[in-house]
C-alpha cells in the first residue's frame, strides 16, 4: 500500500524516511482569527492560524477539548466566517458550504426521517433515477451496510449510522471531506474499526480529508500530518509528519516515538 | 393495547354501566336516565334520521375549521420560528390571545356570521389557529441545527430546504399537536353547535332539554359526543405509527 506523505511543508520534517511525493495544495487557510461576543464579553478562540493542505491529503487536527478546532472546521468548512483571515479551496475564496466538501458531523447528522437509501441519496437529487439508484447501491456496500436499505438510523447502531453519514458524504463525490470527532461518542471497538474502514475508503476514493480529534492516538493511527493546537486561543503549536506507510503497526517504535512526542509537545506525561 | 388489556378495559365499563344502572333505578330522586334509557335514546336518534345528520353536521364544521386553521397555522408558525426576529415580535401578541376562550368569540363570531355554519366553524378555526401556530413554532426551534447544516452542505435550495428537511424534521411534533388541537376544536363545537347553530350533537342536548326534559336524549348526546372523539384521537395517533416519524417518539 502506497502511502501518502504531506508535503505542503511550512514546518521541517522531523524525520525522512518516507518517499516524498509533491502534492497540490488543495486548501489554504490565511491568518484565520476567530473572536466571539459573549454577553459583550470578547472570547478569542482562533488567532492567526496558517494551515496548507495537499490534495488528497489527510490531515488530523489535534487538540484538547474546547480549544476551537471545530470552530477551525466550521470555518474551513464555510459554515462560519471568521473574524480575520480567509480560506481559499483549489484558489477560490470560501463564502458558504459547497456540495463539493461535505462535512461528517457525529452519527447525529443523518436524517433520522430517512431510510438508509433515503440518506445516502439525499445530496443525489440532481440525478436521474437509475443513477441515483446505481449510487445508493455503491456506497451501501463500501460502508458494509447491505440488507440495512430499507431500515431508519434509529434501527441501526451507533457505528452503522456512523458509515452511513459517510456514505452519505461520499455519495455525492466531494473532493474533501471535513470531519469532526467522528468518531468521539463510539465504543472503543467501534471506533478502532472505524478507523480502519476511513483508512480503506480514503485508499479507494482519495478523497482530501481534514479530520478533528482530540484523542492523539487516532490522530497518528490516522493522519499523514498532525496539527497540534494549543489551548484557547487556539494556535498551530506544531505540524508532526507521520512517516509510517499505511497499515501502520501502532507497536513499532517509530509510532511510540511520534506518539511520545506529541504527548510531550501537549505537555502530558504518558503514564497513567 | 394488547387483547387482555382490552377485555379488561370492557370489563371494567361493564361493570360502570351495571352500577350506573343499578344506582339509578334504586334512586327515587331522578337525576340520570339509565344506561338502557340512553341506549333508547341512540336508537330513537336513529329512527328519526337525527343520528347520522347531527354527527355528520358537527364532524363537517371541526373538519372544515379545524383544516381551515392548520393549513393556515403550520406554514405561518413554521416561518415565525425560522424568522426568529418576527417570532419575537409577534409573540406578546399570541400570549395575549392565546388565554382568550374560543367561546368568549361566540357574541363577536354571531355578529359576524350570523348564527349558522359560518359561525361555528370560525370559532372552531380559532380554536384550533394559535394552538397549531405555538406548536409549530416551538417544532421548528428544536431542529437539530445539524441537519439544517448538513442540508446547506448538500446545496439544497431554499424551498428544497423547507420540504426535505424543515417539514420531516417538525412532523412528529406537528401530528402531536395537531392530535391534541383536534381534541380541542371536538370540544369546542359542541360548545358553539349549543349557541351559534340549530343542528349537531351540542344542539341536540340543548334542544333535547328545552324541548321536554329529554334526558336520555341529553345523555346519548355526551355518548355520542365521548364515542366520536376517542375514535378521532384513535384516528390521529395511527399517523404516530407511520414508519418515517417514529424517530420522533422513541425514548433514545
């Protein structure tokens, strides 16, 4: 398996053992400052945050909880404008949601309302019958959730309603999908193997992938670079290259070596 | 209900009607006709063609206010809770209307339209109006702001926005209300039928009494009138059952 490494390079490598591979930059976020008014208090979440990512890319941003990195998302995203900054996606400014970047929320984003072809269908709209039909069908197999067609989310598991918001996303063919803790309310099992289904789809589809966590291990298991935020006002504390080819055996040293010192850079001690 | 919970629920009037009956006939004072006498009534009711004419009149004037009223209320509470601005502005407004009985109308609705149809189902519209628009309203702010955004993301129009997401997002809670403002409206068409017009089930107990004291007939009416709104509540509550809503009732 091929693995993909970042390489739209503001900060060093810490190390090379990967091939490099140039990659188009996809997304560029300038200067982005985030200010809310709070009951005329001045709450600052985000100040001057410089972020580049390649097409194809998949990039974790890492950090505790309530540090901004959803607002981050949501503003990438277009759901919000910042206070300062703009975001650019392939050269052209960000101004509100696109069908072309789909956001994955937790499992609570798929309509409930609908069937499981109903969801993944939904963004299909423009589509004739029968290619919407030959769509649905693709992407219930992709996320393994074959003889679920006809049933509603609240029949289904947290994980399965979880692979159909991914459908869902994908269904639509996006270029990049943002997502936020997608993961975050699933049992640990779930999540584990969630993860590797993200790994298979992001394989198959190359899609550019920026991904919110705030649990580190995920972000290595996962990401090609890891955006280490600080806390609020959320800064880039660090980028962290991940130069482990994909499946990634999370007892080699390099993976303890990259984890350790992302523990170290958020200042945690990693015994329990 | 299952089929034991049923048997035990028709014991049970059995038992109330066989108490009723024997409290009356034991009583020398007459203060209730006896169940038989009320079944009487019914029949009689039949007989003279007055049974199927006064269901009919009364079921015709809450169908059609009561319509009336939810094609209006749902597309305008719908918009006051999206508009939040307007909702606001407009709230102090409802909340002054709304503790004002739909009976307090009957003098303004008579001046209006006569005594006759027109009448009654204007008061059965106002009862049913602000109810539907309050809980419309109060559906569209528990939307989830979710899958409004996941809805924006997948580039959906505005009027795309409101019949894809907005009405299946706010169904669940429009059947409820809708099943409860019916409730309503049946109540209060008896109450207008006994004042603004000369036929249906309020009339037939107002005019049973003043006509000579007719109280099995009085009684049949309240049957009457109990039966039909069980079986609009029964007839409300299957849409609850609907596959796409149930989402908006499970406990999780």
């Amino acid at each position: 398996m091929a693995s993909i490494i970042a390489v739209v390079q503001k900060f060093p490598r810490t190390t090379a053992t990967s091939p490099k591979r140039q990659l188009q930059s996809k997304l560029h976020a300038e200067n982005i400052g985030m200010i809310f008014n709070r009951d005329s208090n001045c709450v600052e979440v985000l100040e001057g945050i410089d972020l580049e990512v390649g097409e194809g890319e998949f990039v974790c941003i890492l950090g505790p909880s309530g540090c901004g990195k959803s607002t981050f998302l949501n503003i990438i995203a277009g759901f919000i404008s910042p206070t300062s900054g703009q975001v650019s996606i392939d050269g052209e400014i960000v101004r509100g949601p696109d069908p072309r970047r789909i956001f994955v929320f937790q499992e609570r984003g798929v309509f409930p309302w609908l069937t499981v072809e109903g969801n993944i269908g939904f963004g299909l709209f423009k589509l004739s019958r029968a290619k919407r039909a030959e769509r649905i069908a693709h992407y219930v197999k992709l996320v393994g959730l074959e003889g679920f067609e006809k049933a509603y989310p609240h029949e289904l598991s947290g994980g399965m309603k979880q692979r159909l918001e991914v459908a869902r996303a994908l269904a639509v063919n996006p270029d990049v999908l943002f997502l936020d803790e997608p993961f975050g309310a699933l049992d640990s099992i779930t999540r584990l193997t969630m993860r590797s289904e993200l790994l298979r789809i992001w394989e198959a589809e190359r899609k550019t992938i920026v991904f919110v966590t705030h649990d580190i291990e995920e972000s290595i298991q996962l990401a090609d670079r890891v955006v280490v935020m600080s806390a609020r006002p959320a800064r880039i504390q660090r980028i962290v290259n991940i130069d482990i080819s994909h499946p990634r055996d999370i007892s080699s040293r390099r993976y303890i070596e990259l984890r350790n010192g992302i523990f170290e850079e958020i200042g945690l001690a990693h015994k329990v | 209900m299952n089929s034991t919970a049923r048997l035990r629920s028709a014991v049970l009037i059995a038992v109330l009607l066989a108490i009723w009956h024997v409290a009356v006939t034991h009583q020398k004072v007459h203060l209730l006709p006896t169940p038989l006498a009320v079944a009487g009534g019914v029949v009689e009711l039949a007989q003279r063609g007055l049974l199927i004419k006064y269901v009919v009149a009364s079921l015709f004037r809450v169908t059609w206010g009561f319509l009336g009223a939810a094609i209006l209320a749902i597309p305008f509470g719908l918009a006051l809770g999206w508009h939040k601005r307007s909702g606001m502005a407009l709230n102090p407004l409802i909340q002054i209307f709304r503790p004002i009985s739909p009976l307090a109308w009957i003098p303004i609705s008579i001046l209006w339209f006569g005594v006759g149809d027109m009448s009654a189902i204007f008061l059965i519209f106002l009862a049913s109006f602000l109810p539907l628009t309050v809980t419309a309203m109060n559906a569209v702010a528990n939307v989830s702001p979710v899958h409004i955004n996941a809805a924006r993301n997948f580039g959906l129009s505005q009027s795309q926005l409101v019949w894809r997401v907005l009405y299946p997002a706010v169904a669940p809670q429009l059947i409820v209300g809708l099943r409860i403002t019916l409730g309503i409206a049946w109540l209060v068409v008896v109450a207008a039928e006994m004042i603004a017009v000369n036929s249906g089930l309020g009339f037939l107990i107002v005019d049973s009494r003043n006509a000579g004291n007719r109280y099995d007939l009085v009684v049949a009416g309240m049957a009457l009138i109990g039966t039909i709104g069980l079986l609009l509540d029964i007839g409300m509550r299957s849409f609850e059952k609907i596959r796409s809503l149930r989402w908006g009732y499970s406990e999780d």
